[in-house]
C-alpha cells in the first residue's frame, strides 16, 4: 500500500499469475507513455527515500 499511498502507483501481487510469481508485482501499461515514466519517477523518488545501501530506512 506504501507505494499507492505514497507514489500513487498501484501493483498487484504476482502470485495469482501463476507459479514463480510470489516475489514478483505486475504493473498495467495500459496508459500513455509519459503517466509511465511519471509513475516510474515517482517510484524512484520513493524507493530512493526508503532504501540506502541496499537497506530499507524505517
């Protein structure tokens, strides 16, 4: 939810999608080019803020 909450981009788990997929989120392309490059802006600022060295910052 941190990352619609905060980023406003929503995902989806990727187990329902079949097996190999429980580690993995699915995104929807179905936009225009630049709302996915905003959203994966958005993405990189939160993720940026969130982790450092590799480490999630609480």
């Amino acid at each position: 939810m941190t990352m619609l909450r905060e980023a406003k981009v929503a995902m989806t788990p990727g187990a329902p999608f079949g097996p190999g997929g429980e580690e993995h989120v699915r995104l929807c392309f179905c936009s225009s080019e630049s709302t996915i490059n905003e959203a994966f802006d958005r993405l990189d600022v939160l993720w940026s803020r969130k982790y450092v060295e590799g480490r999630l910052v609480p």
